[in-house]
C-alpha cells in the first residue's frame, strides 16, 4: 500500500494487521477445557476411591502426607510450603 493510502486508513490498518495475527480457530481454549475435563475426573475418581476406602483414610494423617508430599520436590518446597 502506498504511503499517502495508508496515512488515510490508519485504523484500518492496524485493524488488519490484528487480523492477520488473531488465530482462526479456538484450539487453545478447547485444549484448556479438555484438560479441565480431564483433572475434574481424576478430582472426582480420586473422591470416590477416598469414600469406599473411608475407613482406611480416616486414620491417615493429612498434615504429615501435605508435609512429605511438599518436601519431595525443590519447586514445591518453595510455593507451597507455609510460611512462618
């Protein structure tokens, strides 16, 4: 386009140059929904193995599980610890 054409559209422009950088399908939102989909179950079967189990897991202790499960990992240790 010639420089005296583009300085009369100059919206117009930069509403093409979005245009051609917006992508033409949803495949990331979908994949966020899939692997929401995904953990709900996993939430959700996990849920249901703790309550056929409930006698089991009733003598469990959470607090030391929360404790060993944070120390195995550097990355967890240092955004999931509490801190005091």
């Amino acid at each position: 386009m010639h420089p005296e054409t583009r300085s009369l559209f100059p919206e117009l422009e930069k509403l093409l140059c979005y245009l051609m950088v917006t992508p033409v399908t949803s495949a990331t939102a979908e994949s966020s929904l899939s692997t929401l989909r995904i953990l709900k179950s996993y939430i959700l079967n996990s849920l249901c193995i703790l309550n056929v189990y409930g006698k089991l897991t009733d003598d469990l202790n959470i607090e030391k599980l929360i404790s060993e499960f944070v120390n195995k990992n550097e990355y967890r240790s240092m955004y999931l610890a509490k801190n005091n």
